[in-house]
C-alpha cells in the first residue's frame, strides 16, 4: 500500500501488533486495521486444508487426484462499491464502536473483475458518517486513501 502511494519509509517504521490489540499495523501515525475482501464464496485456507486432509488419508491414486475444483467467476462489481458495504458493515459492529474514530482503515481487495474507482463516485459525507479516521484500499495496482478525517495522519490526507 505503502510503496503504491509512491510514499518512501524504512521497514523499521512498521509495527505489527498484537492479536488482542485494535489495530494491526502501526505506521508513522497512522493505526491500520487491514482487511480483505474477497471474492464471493472463497473461504480461504479452507480449500488448502480440506486438500490436505485429503492427500494425508489417501490409499489410492484416485484419492490423491480427487475431485476438480469448480470456482465461479464473480460479477463485474465498482472497487468503490465493495469497500462501501465493507466498511458500512464493518463500521456497525461492536467491535469497533469505540476505537473507529482512531483507526485508518485499509482494504486488501483480492475480489476480481472489479472496475477502479472512479473520483466521482466517492460519496465523502456518506463516508464520513461511517465514523473510521481514514478508509484506503489496494487492489493489483490499483491504491487509494478513499477518505480521511481532518485528524487522520497527513500522508493519508494528502
């Protein structure tokens, strides 16, 4: 995200938190809290292990094979619109009623056959009422600080 914002930084300025903490990174003065959207019905890592649960109690080569695997391709989708029912969703939780107000939030969207966002499409005072201090995504090449409060740190304001 980081390099994509074309923003120069050493390794040293990253801080990966505790599990139990309410952010994940630390950068600078930023507190992300990253999350992943991904495409519809993907549950990941549950496809690697069922494989290899597979492959550990195979006795015959037609067990090791196994069955294929059938992905659907999703719908074309906006970038935008998927990180607005993201962060909507996530802004309406619990978990971060309290601590919202203080954490930039930072999309990794691996979710494919999604269009880039477009300027025009951001809804700022939609945004804002959300009530995260920044919300910015990466997706392939694609990054961007969506939205970011007057308090938010000044690389994300930019």
């Amino acid at each position: 995200f980081l390099k994509r914002l074309s923003l120069p930084y050493s390794e040293g300025e990253l801080t990966s938190t505790n599990q139990d903490s309410e952010d994940d990174v630390r950068f600078r003065d930023a507190n992300f809290q990253v999350k992943e959207i991904l495409n519809p019905g993907t549950r990941r890592g549950e496809e690697v292990k069922s494989t290899y649960e597979r492959l550990k109690s195979a006795k015959t080569l037609q067990d090791v094979i196994g069955p294929g695997f059938a992905y659907d391709v999703p719908s074309p989708t906006s970038l935008y619109e998927l990180v607005l029912a993201e962060a909507t969703r996530l802004a309406s939780s619990p978990k971060y009623a309290a601590t919202k107000a203080g954490l930039d939030l930072l999309f990794y969207v691996t979710h494919t056959r999604a269009s880039p966002v477009r300027r025009e499409e951001v809804n700022e005072q939609q945004v804002a009422t959300l009530g995260w201090r920044s919300i910015s995504y990466i997706a392939g090449v694609h990054a961007a600080v969506l939205f970011a409060q007057r308090h938010a740190p000044a690389f994300l304001r930019k």
